[in-house]
C-alpha cells in the first residue's frame, strides 16, 4: 500500500481482492487485471524482508 500511495495510485486498493501467504509463496487475488506497476509493488515488497526475501509472488484474477 505504501508503494501505491508514493506513486499517486489511489485505486489500486479497490483492484485487490486478498492476500495469501503460502509456504512463502504470496498470492495475490485481484478483482480486476493490475497494470504492471501494480504487480510489482508486490514482488519489490515480498523481496524485501516483509516477505524473507523471496520473489515467490503469484497473480490470480
């Protein structure tokens, strides 16, 4: 969320529908398709150490 708000993204929280943590892996459930930016909020947090520092991220829509 604090990667959407820095870039001026408002909306993006209204496209996300949950989030899971899977053996390491996050998925993430969107109710509609995200612009590539959006994705990578998700891989760029996830790597750091809120995610142990994988890239394991997953998209489902």
């Amino acid at each position: 969320m604090a990667l959407a708000d820095s870039a001026g993204n408002p909306g993006f929280v209204d496209k996300l529908a949950q989030l899971h943590d899977h053996k390491g892996t996050l998925i993430v459930f969107w109710h509609a398709a995200p612009a590539p930016d959006e994705r990578d909020y998700f891989t760029r947090a996830w790597a750091g150490k809120v995610g142990g520092g994988t890239p394991n991220v997953e998209h489902e829509y």
